[in-house]
C-alpha cells in the first residue's frame, strides 16, 4: 500500500468532470491537499452511496482548499455514463478518473489484480504530494467522507502547527497536544 510520507505516484489520466473529459496529472494536482477516493467499479452497490456521501461534504472540503479525485479501473466513458443515469452520482462536481490501465491504481498499490478494480483505499496528500492519511476499507464497508473531512481539518491544523498533534477523535478548536517529556506517562 502508498504509505504515509511516500509522495503520490507520477500519472496523467482522461477524467469526466462537470460535463466535460479532462486530463489530470499528478503535478497538476500538487500545490493544494487532494483526496484520492479509490472504488471497485462504476454501476455497483456500496461504491454509489461512497461517493454521494463525498459529493455531500465536497462544498466544505472545497472550503478547506482540498480537492477530490475518484478513481475506479473504469474508463472515463463508464463515469459519464453513471453520472448521467445515477440520480447519486449526478451530484458529483469533482473529478472522476479513468484508470482502465491500472496505472494509478497499482501506483497507490490499492489494485486488486485477479479482479482489475481497486480496494476501496481514500489517501489524503498534502500540497507537496506526500500521503498524510492512508486507509483501505474491505469491498464490503463503506467510508464516511465526514470523518474524512474531520481527518483533513486535523491534518491541515498539524502541517500548520508546528509541535502540536491532535489526539483521537479530534475536532477543530478542540485542544491539541504537545508531545514533550513532561507529558509522558500522563495521558
């Protein structure tokens, strides 16, 4: 699997994005925070209710200056297709990449080879490119993308508070912590 600290893997890509197909690359997508929402395949059960969950929060995410990439082993003809006849799907406003090679799949390492589609992996990279979050969820469990924007405020708060980490379940304006030896042995 990508891990935390790699930088994402090199790629160009065709994506369906508000009406149109457009070419997204890796280099296009540094300078700001970018989640990178990994499905099995257009058309299915679980992977539509995980993505109008992320459409629902994208509004905010978009506040947060990061923007959302969906990535199924689907070309982008098969994206265009589902937003046009899915009534979930039609309210995604952020780019769906085709990756019918496979090549940002495995370059996440999320590919599921025997099948030709992805895991369901959601990897958060700061605006250098490096991962700052990485999960992989069974085909079976769907992911919150409100805990994903919970994830980027806490990410976002670390990058800009140097010293300082959120403890689980953190929320934005909660109390944060400051790892010293003085603490050690008091949590």
């Amino acid at each position: 699997m990508a891990k935390i600290g790699q930088t994402i893997p090199d790629f160009t890509a065709t994506a369906f994005h508000n009406g149109e197909f457009t070419e997204v690359n890796s280099e296009l997508v540094k300078g700001k925070w970018s989640i990178f929402l990994f499905y099995p395949a257009d058309f299915t059960f679980v992977c539509p209710t995980e993505l109008e969950d992320m459409a629902n929060q994208y509004a905010q995410l978009k506040q947060l200056g990061v923007e959302v990439y969906a990535v199924s082993t689907d070309t982008h003809f098969s994206h265009k297709a589902w937003h046009d006849s899915s009534e979930a799907i039609s309210k995604i406003q952020f780019p769906m990449i085709g990756d019918q090679t496979g090549h940002i799949t495995r370059g996440f390492d999320v590919m599921i080879e025997e099948d030709h589609m992805a895991h369901r992996g959601t990897f958060l990279a700061d605006p250098d490119g490096v991962i700052q979050v990485a999960e992989i969820h069974a085909g079976g469990i769907g992911r919150s993308a409100k805990d994903m924007v919970r994830k980027v405020k806490a990410a976002q708060y670390v990058r800009d508070n140097d010293g300082e980490v959120c403890p689980a379940a953190w929320e934005q304006g909660e109390a944060t912590l400051t790892p010293s030896l003085d603490l050690v042995g008091k949590i």
